[in-house]
C-alpha cells in the first residue's frame, strides 16, 4: 500500500502536488520512502506529530496530510491536540475494528495508607475481549520474581472494563519494586499482544525513622502501652519526656557559705551551675533519648530541637508547663514545619489543662470553651464515626462485619473530657456514648496549616488491652496506625517528587527536590545531585541501563526547590536518589523516589482503531475519514478542491504610489519650512 509504485496513488498525487513523505513514533522524521519503517518506535506521539507539521511547513500552501493510523495515540490523554492552523487532514484507518482476543491493563494505581494489614492498594482496571468466559489471574512478584500476591477475577463482559483490587505489604523500607501481570486462567496463549498484560509497580515504604515526642505530666499506663506498641513498628521511635515531680516554690535551705542548690543532693553526681538539683525546677525523666545530652534542659526551646521530630503527643499535662515561647513553637511546629500533633485525654488536658485561649489549644480541633464537667465513674462504648468507617488507619478489620464485632466486644472507658463541639473543616473519626444516651465525639482530627492535628479524648484508652491477649493486640494495633497516619505527611529536610512532563512521548519525568535547612526555611543555595538507577526493567538489545547521576537545578518560581528532566531509555522501574549539600559542603539530607514506565502498555491499550478521534482530526481540519480502498479515488478528487496557491513575486518599492507620494511631500515640506525660515 506504501510502496511507491509507477501508476498508484502516490503518483498519481506526484503529478500534481509537491509530494512530501513523513513517518512518526516518538518524534516526526522526513524519509524518501516508506521502505525505511522499521516499527520498532516505543510510542505514537500524534499530537507532537502534527504540531511538527504545522511548524514545519507554515506559511506555506499545504493542500492537505493524508495520515496513516490506528488513531491510539500516546500523547492525547485529555483528546484532541491544537487544531488551529493545519491544513485538511485525510486520516486512513489502519487496523480491523473487529477486536483480537486479548487480554489488557488499562489502568493501574497504587495508593498506601496507614492500614498496618495491607499498606499498598493496587487498583487495576482490566478489559478483555475472545477469552470465552474464561476467568483472569492477577498475579503481583517482587524484584526477584517471588509471588506475593495472586487473585482471580472474573472476565469482563459486553467488553466492559473490571476492575480489580490487590493489596500487599511491603516487606522491606524504602523503595521497591514489584511487577503486576494479568492472564487468562489454565489457558494458553492465544492473545494478540502481550505488551499490555504487564506493568511494574512502584512503591515508597519510607526508609526513615519516624521520631515522635510524647510529653507527659505524671507516669501512667497510656505511655506504657503506647511505647509496647510502637516498638512493633521498626520505622517508629517514640521518645519520651515524663515529668515524675513538680517544681515546687522555691525557699531556702541553711547549708555552707554561698551555696545555692539543694543540699539533699550534696555529694550527688555533677554539683555545676548548670546542672544542679533545684527545688524550683520539675523533675524530668528522659526515655529512649538518642543520645544523653537530647531533651536535657525539658522541652525544647528552639526550631533545630524540636524540629527534628515528626510528631508531638502531649498526654495529662497543663498548659502551663509550656513557656510563651515553647508553646508558640509547637504551634508552628504544625502549622510551618507540617508535624503532627496528637493530645491524649487526662486529669490536666483540654480544658482541665488550661489550653483554651492558648497556642496549642487555637490548633486543636475542638472547641475548648464552655465546654461540660467531665462525670466520673460512667463507663462510655466507642464507636466509630461515618467519616471513621471511610479512614483505612480507623479500622482494625477487612470488612465492615468484623470490624462492627470487634467495635462491639471493646470495654467502656470511664475517663473522658468533654468538648463544646469539634471545629468547623474538623473531622469526627470516633465517638462515645454518654450517660443520656447522645453520641459526642471522642477522636477528631483536622489540618492544621501545613500539618495536621488530632484530639484523642479518652484518657483510659489502655484499659482496652486489659482484656485479653487478642483485645492486648488490636489495642496495640490501633496505636501503631494512629502514630502512622500523625507522620505519614509530615516533610523531610529534603523531599524528592516525581512528576510526568504533560504530552512527551517518550515518558520524560520532571524530578523536583526540595531542600530546607535545620529550621525548615527554603535552602536556596544548596547543590543537589540526584542518582538515577533503573531497577526493574526489560532491556532491549544495544539499550543503555546504567544508573546515571545528574544536577538539578534551581527553579525559578518556588525557593528552595531544584528541578531537572530525565527521559528513561527502556522500560521499567527507575529509583533516584537526591542528595543536598550546603553553601559550605555539609549534608543537608537525602530522599528517595521511585516510578516506572511502560510505553507498550500504552501503545498497545487499545488493539483496535480509534475512528473516533480521527474523524474529529477530519471535521476539525476540514479533511475526510478514507479506508485504503479510497487511495486513488482521494487521488484524483484532491486536485479538485481548493487548495492555497502561493506565487513568489518581487517589486521595486519606488513603484508602489503610496511610497511616491510620501517622498513628493517630504521634499515639498523641507522646501516650504527653508523659505519660511528664510534658509537657502
């Protein structure tokens, strides 16, 4: 059909046209002949094709693009590209519509969530067509090809798309790999392509240690059991400051000459100024400190101490523990740095603390005025809240059944603060029951600047373990999610994100880092390198796979934030590692992001033409939709409708009469200005 032969169609338009022969995957080449496809292009960039065209050749008479296609674009996810001026386009449709058996992935995305169970969500969506009523298998295998995950679904019918959903858990931190494959149950194969079965997943368990500060009035139970169950979570590190006195008024002691501390310690450990044991002073006990010299001096004072935490959970302390200025920095802890902050109900909390009116009590989600007496001695059931049922961190349980049996058979708790009412943009995810019988809000949660906070008003949640040894491991559960879902958002110091570039064919990627000092302020003289490195790929002879490192430079519309463009060479997984030094060459942090690319899959979605798309191409351009048997018929009709005809010309501009006039009545204005001026 492409073929250039003496008396087909080509010639035919030979004859009378300038005859100029194109051919298109990725990028749009000029070739002498159509003998030099090759089809071994990895995408079909439509769009880009014809704005090449259009660039190409304007401002010239372009008759008509007679466009051989299937019309399955790569570049058009949102339909037709720029239409504005193309001459008449002349698509010919290649392909049978009558659709082969096949088996495809549509769409495919991944989403995570604080659910410990199953993390990561798989949603593909799956059409087929010729499989017989034959079910599907979706299979999911790591990096090294193990099975992790392996579901039946039944095949769609009236060629209606299904879809399906798998979920699975990430074994190791960090990025990792898995691919998704989906085929005909016990069949052999039979399909047109399998291009389109397979697509490689990419997930980010997070590599760091979340650190979470849980500060505390007095010793009690919730810490214990809080601490039991955060040591179940490897990435979570809860660090604890407890307070096991008060500081008392200060009064003096008769001890030697010039001595200011408290003579109870004499003799104890270091007696310095700094470190001496007052009276005036709270006692503080530090639990699973990095180091000796963390939280030494209590609370932290600065943005570097507190800073480096993900989360704060305050637990039965007044507000008045906090200084002015401490509680001012919690508050922008949440609200500038995007932490998490979680405050457990007790004797000293809300509105028993003192918090209203107050910088930690304006980013609670609840109102904290007017609020009831809290009334000892009743028991209250917990349940959860409609939007609790729609939060995966919320539930314990795969289905609604289970998790109403389990909701049910959790003890009363007794401790309980009672609020006014949650504030507005505030989401209730848990409730009680009163002694009149009225469901008041227990959990809420709400954003909070650009972190989020949470108000737990139970202040005997650990008597939910008390029950058993099965009650003992929901409870601990529920206190890992809830840890999870306070830090899942919160920024690193360096934070890398991938983003597709809109419309490239060839699966470009814009990897955007954005780097903040110690105290979370836009970095904007760092150097930044990030280390590309595919992963899980299927190379094709002579492709290039080594892992190759690049600069990002700085962007010109957000501080702090470096930008750079890679284009993957094959098909697959890809991890980048972004790492940011300072103006002086020290470590200011490192992040790591991971996506995959799959330009088959894309390719080969559809297996039948797109008419649609082509005779929108057709209306808009003012062309027509032809089939390979109406080659010499368009052949001989094209002469016949109006084309642009350009004819090149050259002319003296001195002949033109508008150029004669205007130097006629330059010369008479110079002649009349000289004889009023009375110049020669």
């Amino acid at each position: 059909m492409l073929a250039a032969q003496p008396r087909n169609w080509q010639a035919s338009l030979a004859d009378n046209f300038d005859l100029r022969r194109h051919q298109f995957d990725a990028r749009l080449q000029s070739v002498r002949d159509f003998g030099e496809l090759n089809f071994e292009g990895r995408s079909t960039a439509l769009g880009a094709a014809l704005n090449g065209l259009k660039e190409r050749y304007r401002d010239r008479p372009v008759a008509g693009i007679l466009l051989f296609t299937d019309g399955n674009a790569t570049d058009l996810p949102r339909g037709l590209p720029d239409l504005t001026g193309l001459p008449p386009i002349y698509p010919v449709v290649i392909g049978s519509a009558q659709a082969p058996a096949d088996v495809a992935l549509q769409q495919v995305t991944v989403s995570q969530s604080a659910f410990e169970d199953a993390p990561v969500t798989v949603q593909a969506e799956v059409s087929a067509t010729g499989t017989g009523g034959r079910r599907l298998v979706a299979r999911v295998t790591d990096e090294t090809g193990k099975l992790v995950k392996e579901q039946t679904v039944d095949a769609p019918r009236n060629d209606q798309p299904t879809n399906t959903k798998l979920t699975l858990r990430p074994e190791q931190p960090g990025v990792s790999f898995y691919r998704l494959e989906v085929s005909e149950a016990g069949a052999t194969n039979n399909e047109a392509t399998l291009a389109n079965n397979r697509r490689v997943l990419a997930v980010d368990h997070g590599r760091e240690t979340y650190r979470i500060l849980y500060v505390a009035g007095r010793p009690n139970w919730e810490f214990k059991f809080l601490n039991r169950a955060a040591q179940g979570d490897k990435q979570v590190q809860l660090v604890g400051l407890i307070r096991v006195a008060k500081r008392e008024p200060k009064f003096e002691f008769r001890g030697r000459a010039g001595e200011s501390s408290n003579p109870l310690f004499r003799g104890f450990g270091e007696q310095s100024a700094e470190a001496v044991e007052r009276y005036d002073q709270p006692v503080l006990v530090r639990l699973n400190t990095r180091d000796e010299l963390e939280l030494r001096s209590g609370f932290p004072r600065t943005p570097e101490e507190l800073y480096g935490y993900q989360a704060v959970i305050v637990d039965d302390l007044e507000a008045e523990f906090f200084a002015p200025d401490q509680a001012a920095l919690l508050q922008k802890f949440v609200s500038e740095r995007g932490g998490g902050f979680l405050m457990l109900g007790g004797a000293e909390s809300f509105q028993q603390g003192g918090y209203n009116r107050t910088p930690i009590g304006e980013m609670l989600p609840v109102y904290l005025d007017r609020s009831p007496q809290p009334v000892a001695g009743t028991e209250r059931p917990f349940a959860l809240a409609r939007e609790g049922w729609l939060q995966p961190w919320a539930r314990l349980r795969e289905n609604e059944d289970a998790e109403k049996i389990r909701l049910k058979a959790m003890p009363g708790f007794a401790v309980f603060n009672p609020i006014r009412e949650p504030k507005p943009g505030a989401s209730v995810i848990g409730t009680v029951t009163n002694a009149s019988g009225q469901e008041v809000p227990a959990l809420v949660t709400q954003r909070f600047g650009r972190g989020r906070t949470a108000a737990l008003m139970i202040g005997d949640f650990w008597r939910w373990g008390m029950q058993g040894p099965e009650a003992r491991e929901d409870m601990d559960k529920a206190w890992r999610q809830l840890l999870r879902w306070l830090v899942s958002d919160v920024p690193n110091r360096v934070d890398l994100a991938v983003e597709p570039v809109a419309g490239d064919p060839n699966g470009a990627v814009e990897l955007q880092v954005r780097v903040r000092d110690a105290k979370f302020q836009p970095l904007d003289n760092a150097a930044v390198s990030v280390l590309v490195e595919p992963v899980l790929y299927e190379a094709t002879p002579g492709s290039v796979t080594n892992s190759i490192r690049l600069n990002a430079e700085p962007a010109l519309t957000e501080a702090g934030l470096y930008k750079l463009v890679y284009v993957p060479r094959v098909t697959g997984g890809f991890k980048a590692t972004a790492v940011a030094t300072n103006s002086v060459g020290a470590d200011a942090g490192r992040a790591e992001a991971g996506w995959s690319t799959d330009l088959a899959a894309e390719e080969f979605r559809s297996l039948t033409p797109n008419v649609a798309l082509l005779e929108k191409l057709a209306q808009g351009t003012g062309g027509e939709v032809v089939t390979t048997g109406q080659l010499d018929s368009l052949a001989n009709r094209l002469p016949e409708k109006a084309a642009p005809i350009m004819e090149a010309w050259t002319r003296p501009a001195w002949h033109t009469p508008w150029l004669f006039g205007f130097a006629l009545a330059c010369m008479l204005s110079e002649w009349g200005l000289r004889r009023w001026k009375g110049m020669p």
